[in-house]
C-alpha cells in the first residue's frame, strides 16, 4: 500500500518544483531578448546554460505534474491541456538549448524566446486555473462577496426552493473552487446531486437526515486550525448561519426538489430562515422571541473559546447581536457551561439536549439573565435542578422531555410570567398531574406528548 501512495507523494512536489523552471526560463527568454541591443552582448554566453537548466527543470517539473494528475482531484481535459503545454514548455527549452550549441541565428532564437514567453504564460495560466478555478484571474474584477453572505438574499425565503435558491449558492460561493467541475480535491463534487450524493475518498459526504454523521458537517464544525477543516482557512469562511442552514437541510432529508415551506421548521429554525429574507416580508415576520432592545455584541474571545469546546454560537437573527447556543457537538460540564457567562447579556436560547447536564451545570445556567428558550432534553437534570431557572425572568420556552422532572418541579417556574410553551413529554409528571399544571400554567401551552394515532382495519394485515 505504501508503494502504489510513493507515485502521489512525488507529486505532490509538483507546485513547488513548477516555479524554479518557469523563472530560469523566462529570465533566459529575457537575456536573450536583450543581447537584441549590443550593450547586453556580454550576458549571452550565459544564456545557453540558463536553457538548459530551465529545460531539465520543466521535464522534473512535468513528471511530477503527471504523477499529481493521477490522483484524480482535477478536471481532466484541463489537465491535458496543462500538461502538454508544460511538455512542449520542456521540448522547447531544451530545443533552444540545442539551437545555441548549433550556433542558430540570432532572429530565430529571438522567435524562439518570445514563443516560450507566450507558452509558459499559457501553461501558468491553466495550472492557475487547475489550483484556483477556471475564473481566478477575472474574479479578481469581479465583487467576490468575501465578508459577505454566500446566499444572495431571497423576497420570501419560505417560498424560495431550498437547494436551488439557498444550498446551490451557498456551495457554489464557498465550496466548488476545491469541489467543483474544475477541481475535484479528494474526489469530491459538490456541483450536482449524483456528484453529492457520490462522496469523495473519504466516503459520503452526506447523509440525508443525519447531519451529525455527514463528513460536510462534521469539516464545517471543526476548527480552523484543523488541517481537516473546510473550507481551507485561507479561503473565505461560512458564517454561522450558513453553517446552521446546511445543517437544517441536511437534517430535514437534503431534499434537491422542495420549497423551504415544505421541510419541517422549528422556531429556531424559521429565525434562522428569515435571517436569508429581505424586503417588508422580513420586517413583518420577525419572530416575538426576538428581543427588540439593542445589545452590545459579544466579546470574540468568549466565542473563540467556545468554539474551541465544540458549542455552535451563532445570531439567533441576522445580523443581531442576540445568539443562540448548542451544545450538540460539545459536553456540557460545568467548566464548558461557565464559557457562557461572558455572553449572558447576549444569549438567548440554548440547546442541551441529548448531554450529561446535570443538576449542578444549571446553578451556572441560572446566570443567564437574558434566556428566553432552553432545551433540556433528555439530561440529568431533576426537579432540585430546575428550580434554577425561576430566576431567569424572561424564559418563555422549556423543554423537559426524557428528563425526570416530576409536577413539584415544574412547579417552581409559576413565577415566570412570560412562560408560554413547557414540553414534559417521558418525564416524571405523571397522567394524574396534568390537569393541576394546566390550571397552574393557564396561559401556557403544555405538551404532555402520549399521542395516540388510530390504527385503521385497513392497516393491519393478518398473516396465516
């Protein structure tokens, strides 16, 4: 196995073995262009060597070319072109070297030399174009949006299709310089749904309905130090709510064919979607759980930090300064739960579900003044745990489902006042509880789950 990746390794060498070639032969092109005028006569009996050490360094230079070409992460028919102009390149300098020792005339070898220039610009601009994309001279005059959003902003996001209007540009924008008709860096397109849905070297790149298991996903999360992260840290990045958006379509199927009105939302996730809207639709559909107030934004090393620990910060709309939190790729213990108390004048909602939070974490949780959504589901967290967040004034939502919380606890969140949503859905609060906390929680909704769905004579089959 190590023998077939030597061929590879060797080629890899290409792009620093391409440049020494290229300037000894461009400087020789020069020196013979100016023994034009007899003051430069006295650089010519260097020319010849120039060529010949230019000419071996084109030939080094293209077997390495051809070795990286067979690891198949470029177009091909670009790389036919690249790598015959860069033989000719070869042939050539290597002629011209032959044209000096034959004593040519002076007017061919000039010819010559104004030909090589033209050549070795063309052969650059192609490898260019293998390396950076087909368009990496002209994008240069062109608004390539870097800072900005990949997404151009769409009228009503909840009639626009999802893949086509959103995720088609996002890729396209962030993604097809490496994973693209062009490039194709370690097997991988992105420019189509086969091509996707194909995966690279490394396997699938994504798993419709699991963004957890999609490598895309798992690159994006990762940080920037990471050699595996993508994209590359000196392209430009995918914000936050670029990053949430491909998570949501890849949790919601990775649907190619749907309006975005059509795949399952939660609140959260129609925040994040009206994020991309623009016009009076946006103004109109502002979700309520937005605070109106301004906020200071948040301090860059508090968020680094928590990136380093794996919690996904990102807006909770737009361009607020208001954020949400998930700990769905992070633990959930108390020194990672303190990283939060530099934003707790920013912060939100906050995602734990599915982690080791326990009843000491929420004594930390408690100092988040400002939280209005809090999802502990599925934790450790009990009644004593809960009381905690009877201090959080403005908490409207509550999610308890899984968790053993029983009435007693939830109880003790009557002094919130805004509390309108409290999910108890496999807890601890028992059928005989359910019509206390509704007369004590009147004016909220209360999802006791429990759901029963009808089977119908016709969907049961009997087999004999």
């Amino acid at each position: 196995m190590i023998l077939l990746s030597i061929p590879e390794f060797i080629g890899r060498f290409h792009p620093i073995l391409v440049h020494l070639p290229i300037g000894i032969l461009l400087l020789g092109c020069l020196f013979q262009l100016l023994t034009i005028n007899p003051k430069f006569l006295g650089v010519r009996p260097a020319v010849p060597l120039i060529y010949l050490l230019g000419g071996l360094g084109a030939v080094f230079s293209s077997v390495s070319g051809y070795l990286l070409s067979q690891s198949g992460d470029y177009d091909g028919n670009m790389v036919d072109i690249h790598q015959w102009l860069g033989i000719s390149v070869s042939i050539i300098s290597l002629s011209v070297y032959a044209m000096y020792r034959k004593q040519a005339s002076e007017g061919s070898l000039n010819i010559v030399a104004v030909i090589l220039i033209v050549l070795i610009s063309v052969t650059g601009h192609y490898g260019g174009s293998l390396t950076h994309g087909s368009d990496y001279i002209t994008s240069a005059l062109k608004d390539d949006g870097k800072g900005k959003a990949a997404i151009p902003p769409v009228a009503n996001v909840q009639q626009a299709m999802a893949y086509t209007h959103m995720i088609q540009p996002l890729l396209q924008n962030r993604c097809y310089s490496c994973h693209g008709a062009d490039k194709q860096k370690g097997k991988l397109r992105l420019d189509g749904k086969d091509f996707i849905f194909k995966g690279g070297e490394d396997g699938k790149a994504l798993v419709p309905g699991s963004a957890e298991e999609s490598e895309l996903i798992k690159r994006l999360l990762l940080p920037s130090s990471n050699d595996d992260h993508m994209p590359p840290k000196e392209k430009p990045q995918l914000t936050p709510e670029e990053i949430a958006l491909l998570q949501w379509w890849v949790q919601q199927g990775a649907d190619f064919n749907k309006k975005v009105q059509d795949l399952k939302q939660s609140e959260k996730d129609k925040a994040l979607l009206l994020s991309f809207q623009t016009g009076e639709a946006k103004k109109e559909n502002k979700q309520s759980d937005i605070p109106t107030a301004e906020v200071s934004k948040a301090d860059n090393a508090a968020l680094e930090k928590l990136k380093q620990a794996g919690v996904v910060v990102i807006p909770a709309l737009g361009s607020s300064n208001y954020l949400t939190a998930s700990f769905v790729t992070a633990k959930a213990d108390v020194e990672v739960l303190k990283l939060l108390e530099p934003l707790k004048k920013q912060l939100i909602w906050l995602n734990l579900a599915n982690t080791a939070l326990d009843d000491k974490g929420m004594e930390t949780i408690a100092k988040l003044e400002n939280l209005i959504r809090i999802n502990l589901s599925r934790t450790k967290v009990t009644d004593k745990g809960l009381t905690w967040l009877k201090s959080i004034n403005h908490l409207q939502y509550v999610n308890l489902v899984g968790t053993k919380v029983t009435a007693k606890g939830v109880q003790e969140l009557k002094p919130l006042k805004e509390l309108n949503s409290i999910y108890l859905y496999q807890s601890g609060v028992t059928k005989a509880d359910e019509a206390l906390l509704k007369k004590i929680f009147a004016k909220a909704s209360l999802d006791f789950g429990g759901y029963v769905v009808p089977t119908l004579e016709k969907d049961t089959t009997e087999v004999k």
